[in-house]
C-alpha cells in the first residue's frame, strides 16, 4: 500500500504535510464506538491510546500542530496492535489499517524505524534466507502425500461453483515463517488437498513490511508473488491473506479455512484426547478476522472433528501481532494473559489458530504457564483427525533459545 500521492490540505483545509490520504482521515467522526474494541484502551485506559485518540494524533502530525518527533507520536505508532478491531465496529467506515499503515511510513522512516523491524524486513527481502524455501518446500512436497490413506478421504461437493474452482490453478503459499519454523502447517495443507501446488521461488509476501514501515515494498513484494504463483493463492497465515487480498484482489486470494470452506471440503476423522473427542477452541487472526471477515469457516472445520468450544474474546489479539511480541514483549505477554486465563478456564485440550504469529505467541504462553493445552494450526488439526492413531507432528520452532524466537509475518 503507498501513501498519499500528493500533499493535500490538512483537515481544516489547510495544506498538510501530506502524510495521510485526507479523505481516509477525515472519515472519523470522533464517535468513540470503537474504544471498547480497542485492546491497547483497555490496558491504560488512556485516549491517547484508543483509536479515537491516534486518530486526534495523526491529525495533528498532519496538521502540524504536533512536530513530527514529538514523543507521544513515536509511542503510539508503536504501541498499536494494528488489529484493525476498531475498524470492525466503526459506523463511519474508517479504515484504521490503512491509515497506520501511512503513519508508521512517515514515523518510521531512517532512524525512526525500531531496529528489530529493520532487521526482519531485511532479513525475509534476502534471497539466500527465501532460498531455504527450496529446501522446505521440497520437504513439503516429501511429506504431503500421507503415509497411510485415511480411513474416510476428504469427501468433495461437486457442485457448479466447486467445479469451477477445481478447474483454476491452485497455488499454496509458504510464508517467510512458516517455512521456517511451521513447515509441517504446509505439509498438513497439502495432505489434506493434493492439488495444492508449491510453486518455487516463492518471496515474501510483503506483510511484514507494510505493517513495518515500508508499504511501498509490501506493495512490490505483493504484486511479484502475485506473478510468480498461479491462479487462486491459497495461504496458511490469515495476515499474509488479508495483505495479499489488497493487492492481488479478494477473489484471487483464500486463506485455508476459506479455501476448504468453498471446495465443499468434509474433513475425516476426528481428534481423541485419552478415551474422549477432544475438546477445542479457536483464536481468531486479526487480519482475517477482521480484514476479510473470515469468522465462521475455521469454526465449522473444528466443529466436524471435535467438540468445538467458543473462546471468549476469541475475535481479541493474542499480543501476537507479527513483529510486536519482539518490539513491545511486555505489553505483548500483557494483552496475551487474559486469554491464557481464559484458555485454562475452558479446560479445553487443543486452541487452533490460523497464522503462524498467533501459534507461536500461544505455544510460548502455554508453556511459560506450563498448561497443559496443545496450540496447534487449523490444517494440522485437520490432517490429524484424518490419520487417526498416528501422533501428531513435533512442534517445530518452539525450543527455548531459538534465534527467531517471537517474530511473526502477519497477524
Ligand atoms: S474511528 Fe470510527 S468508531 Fe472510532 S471515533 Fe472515529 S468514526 Fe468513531
Ligand atoms: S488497530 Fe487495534 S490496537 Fe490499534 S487502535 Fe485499532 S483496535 Fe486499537
């Protein structure tokens, strides 16, 4: 996503430094609706933290009643999720995700960018790190066929629309963590629908930098993915989703639930904890959620291998949210621990997730808590009830020490 193409007036109709797009920011209407969505308001109780109250903020940055290194800018910029939950309850339509995305480009420009984010972005853009995608994609491929067939196949509707989706070209994206840290997640993916495709040399999809400070290269990165993978791209991570459905288009982009959702997939099997179905939740990924609305598909897949519980506060963010665990750990573990308390309260054996930065902030919250509830994603979930009396696959990427311990691409 890039910025404003020209300097337009600020909102008193004055010119302004041409930081946001004026018509984004002049869409609020300082209702306030949106502070009880708002995670950060929570935890302070401040203005200055709420939707409402960065938006006062980016007004005045526009306007040039604030200077642009005034610190309350600098704090809040940072101190924002970007879950974009204000955006979910907004009447006036405000697209918050865009507007931070615009501020974080100004405020984070040289040395204003926090040297984590400036070390991830760098670090996903180098083709000798992405050329390890080879090697994991290959595995991938290795693993994706299951060893056994299960009992019941994934049973397919073949209805005129699941038709015309089977015809198009289908791509599976590995994303930069994923690959990494989760390679099972694609491995599980393609058990459960062999006509995935891996395409090599796949990049980065450009999330991580957009929500970094640099939306032009989100933007590029985006678009050259777009080139390099065919037909409908299918993504594990509800971030890399939401980011990529902006610039490749809505219908060219599903993440898993969706994607299996639409192909009429009925998952097989069922997941057993001792002598019982397991029972089990789900946490919502921010960007999917509440970026593309997708809510009730990855709910409806759990629910056809196990006893489905509703998490309160579900649709809230894990704290995750791709590179804050690292820049902001305390505010993170604070966001995170009321939905451990939760989590131990519903004595549930597994919660899913759907992106990778929310698997990883819960299995470390899990296990600091020594609780006894497995994180797994949606697509091992699935392929584990489709193979039943197997194990599950170790948890990769989960080890203490691990050099990418708390980064996450995408929300
Ligand atoms: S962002 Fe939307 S909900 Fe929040 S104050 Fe502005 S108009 Fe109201
Ligand atoms: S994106 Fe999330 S944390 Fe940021 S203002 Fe909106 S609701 Fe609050």
């Amino acid at each position: 996503m890039t910025g404003p193409a020209s300097t337009p007036p600020g909102p008193g109709g004055e010119q302004g430094r041409g930081v946001f797009d004026k018509e984004l920011l002049d869409r609020c209407i300082s209702c306030g609706f949106c502070l009880p969505a708002c995670p950060t308001y929570d935890l302070t109780g401040q203005e200055t933290s709420s939707p409402r109250g960065r938006i006062t903020l980016m007004r005045a940055l526009e306007s040039g009643d604030l200077a642009p290194d005034d610190p309350t800018l600098a704090e809040e910029s940072s101190f924002c999720l970007g879950c974009r939950a204000c955006e979910t309850v907004c009447p006036a339509g405000v697209e918050y995700g865009r507007l931070l995305e615009q501020w974080r480009d100004h405020q984070w420009q040289g040395a204003g960018r926090p040297l984590i984010a400036r070390g991830l972005t760098a670090l996903v853009s180098r083709p000798g790190v992405l050329g390890l995608q080879g090697l994991v994609r290959r595995h991938a491929r290795g693993g994706a066929a299951p060893e056994e067939e299960p009992e019941h196949g994934p049973e397919r509707e073949h209805g005129p629309e699941q038709e015309q989706e089977r015809k198009q070209p289908v791509s599976l994206m590995l994303g930069c963590v994923e690959r990494g840290l989760y390679p099972a997640v694609s491995r599980a993916a393609r058990e459960l629908r062999p006509e995935l495709a891996v395409p090599a040399g796949q990049g980065c999809c450009g999330a991580l930098h957009a929500h970094n400070g640099d939306s032009a290269t989100g933007a590029a990165l985006a678009r050259a993915l777009g080139e390099r993978l065919s037909g409908t791209v299918v993504t594990t991570a509800g971030g890399c989703a939401a980011h990529l459905a902006h610039h490749l288009g809505r219908d060219r982009v599903r993440e898993l639930s969706e994607y299996l959702d639409h192909a009429g997939h009925r998952p097989a099997g069922e997941v057993r904890a001792g002598d019982r179905r397991a029972r089990v939740t789900l946490q919502d990924s921010c960007h999917l959620r509440n970026g593309l609305g997708v809510v009730r598909q990855p709910r409806e897949l759990v629910a056809a291998v196990a006893d489905y519980v509703e998490l309160p506060g579900a649709g809230v963010c894990c704290g995750a949210a791709g590179t804050y665990a690292m820049l902001r750990p305390d505010d993170s573990r604070a966001v995170l621990d009321p939905k451990l308390d939760a989590l131990a309260e519903l004595d549930v054996d597994y919660v899913v997730t759907v992106n990778p930065g929310c698997l990883r902030q819960l299995r470390q919250g899990l296990r600091r808590r020594r609780s006894r509830v497995k994180a797994v994603h949606l697509a091992e979930l699935l392929a584990m009830a489709a193979r039943p009396g197997k194990p599950a696959e170790p948890a990769e990427g989960d080890g203490t020490g691990d050099p990418a311990e708390g980064w996450a691409a995408g929300r």
